[in-house]
C-alpha cells in the first residue's frame, strides 16, 4: 500500500446565506439551529472529533461570534450554573470547549462552497483535510467519515461520500458517474455534475456533506470559474482532480453511504430531523412519542 499524508484536520465551511431559512437565519447562521437543544454545528465537530480530528477551521461568514461563543468558555453562565450546584448543565456546556482545537477564518462575501473551502488554504497548508458541511449531520452510529479516511489511506487522492436518492431529487445535488472498485462500498469517480435537471445525471448517486480532499485542490480552485448560480463550486474543482494521476492531486472516489443522513438546511428536512432526534433521545421520548401519535391521530381526523 502506498503511503499517504495522513488526515488531521477538518474544514467546516459555515458561512453560507441560509437564504431558505428566512427570517431564522437573518442574525444567526443555519448552522446554529438546535436540534432538540445542541446546535447542528455541534454534532458535526463531534463527528470530526469521534473520526481523530482534533483540529477544527470553521470558515464563518456574518453573524459569526455565536458560533465562536458557543465553542468557548462561557464564564458568567459557568459560575451562576456552579453556584446552583447544576453540575449536570455545567458539564454541558462545557463540553464543546474541550472537544477540539477550534480556529476560524471569514470568507467575507459567500461566492460559494468552493470558495469558502480556499478560504481554508493558508491553515491547511499542504495536508490533506476532511471538510464536513456545517448543516448535514451524519448519525453517530454510522462511521462515515472514519470509512472515508481509510479510503484515502488506501488510494491517496480525494474521497468524496455518496448517498443513492430518487431521480426526481438529483437535482438538489451534485451527482457522480462511477465506476466499480474491488470494494463494495468503494467507487472510481469519473464525472461530477452540479444539481443537474434529473435527465442529465449520470447516475442517481448524490454528493452529500462530507469530503476528504487532495491539498491539490487548492491550486484547482483558484483557477475555477464562478459555475452554478455563479458560485466557485468545489464540485467542479473535484472534477478537474477526478480526471488527474496521482502525482497531479487524483484520483477522487467514493464511499457509497447506506447509513442515517439528516439534513437541516431547509425547513422540512429540518422539522424531520428535530423529530427523528427527539424520538431517540431516552429523556424525551417516553412523552414525547405518545403525544406525537396523538397529535397525529387528531390531525388525521
Ligand atoms: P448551501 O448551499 O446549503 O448553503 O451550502 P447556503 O448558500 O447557506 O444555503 P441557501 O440555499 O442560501 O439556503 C452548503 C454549505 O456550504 C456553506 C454553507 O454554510 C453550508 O454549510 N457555504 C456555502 C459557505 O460556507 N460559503 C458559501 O459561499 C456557500
């Protein structure tokens, strides 16, 4: 097996606009929504962590200081939680200080993900990285990124994750046309095409928030045209590398994820996904699942 760089740090672009969150997302980023009561961005940095990152870049755009004040010492609320003898909420609120060492950087204008991923440049330096989107969370019970990281051990180049979706929904994503590995859950990447209409994608496997990427995409990146939506979209730099050798920055593969995805980026998905939270968690469910069915059953009536 060839000897790849390893992977130690991850890149959580969240400076997006949240336009399809309006007005929530006027003063506070998407990615600060709870579901249930932890913000998104939380569970993310919590699966960089459980994968063996330890080094977190947030890319923060407006209204960032909610996110750096959620990842620091809160001391005022500390000390009237400790002088409650609240050691319960005290530990809670402490937790997402210790998770990692945090920096942050601002991408200024939001000209896209490929953008806010160069923005990540001068702190990556010539590693390669794992870069997780700040509103799609990946069930802790499915080691997705792990997986991804291995993959990279093993074929060096990029890997980018992959989730099966109905036709009609391709055109929300970006979608890959793949070639078989001697792995099943492993895939060569022959073509990328950003939110195409349904009867163009070469085939119904999605791009979802997870990358592990070549630092060659730096270099990619700063010579790619504003694309869809007139966006610098990290698909097309991913294009560009999927057709490249190895010593120019290629391969990129996938991971072909069958495990829990949710997305919170838009409003439905979102109220999905705070249900679907809510009914796993021991303290709620016992009266929160009962009053749903009721809910529902009037609902229907
Ligand atoms: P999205 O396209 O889902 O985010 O980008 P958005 O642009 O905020 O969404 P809408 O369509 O306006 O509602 C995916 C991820 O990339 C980040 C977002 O914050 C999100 O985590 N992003 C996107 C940036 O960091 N910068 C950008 O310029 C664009």
């Amino acid at each position: 097996m060839a000897d790849f760089d390893p992977v130690t740090k991850a890149v959580v672009p969240a400076a997006g606009l949240g336009t399809r969150f309006l007005p929530a997302t006027k003063a506070t980023p998407k990615e600060m929504l709870p579901i249930v009561d932890k913000p998104a961005i939380q569970y993310v940095v919590e699966e960089a962590v459980s994968a063996g990152l330890l080094d977190v870049l947030m890319v923060t755009g407006r209204s960032k200081r909610s996110i750096e004040d959620h990842f620091d010492v809160a001391y005022e609320l500390e000390d009237a939680l400790r002088a409650k003898g609240d050691a319960e909420r005290l530990s809670q609120v402490q937790l997402p200080v210790d998770l990692a060492t945090m920096h942050y950087v601002r991408q200024g204008e939001p000209k896209g993900l490929g953008h806010a991923v160069l923005c990540a440049k001068q702190h990556v330096g010539h590693e390669p990285f794992a870069c997780l989107l700040g509103d799609d969370i990946i069930d802790a019970r499915d080691p997705l990124l792990k997986r991804m990281i291995e993959v990279r051990a093993t074929y060096g180049g990029s890997v980018i994750a992959l989730m099966e979706v109905p036709r009609e929904q391709v055109s929300l994503y970006g979608a890959a046309a793949i070639v078989p590995t001697g792995e099943d859950d492993v895939v060569r990447i022959t073509d990328l095409v950003e939110k195409p209409p349904a009867n163009e994608a070469p085939s119904n496997w999605a791009i979802i928030g997870r990358y592990v990427i070549d630092p060659a995409v730096f270099e990619v990146l700063e010579n790619t045209p504003p694309g869809r939506g007139g966006e610098i979209q990290l698909t097309d730099a991913l294009r560009t590398l999927a057709s490249r050798s190895p010593d120019e920055g290629g391969p990129v593969h996938g991971v072909l994820f069958r495990g829990r995805r949710y997305d919170t980026g838009n409003k439905l998905d979102y109220l999905r996904t705070v249900v679907q939270f809510a009914a796993n968690r021991p303290d709620l469910a016992p009266e929160f699942i009962p009053w749903l069915r009721e809910f529902l059953d009037q609902a229907g009536s």
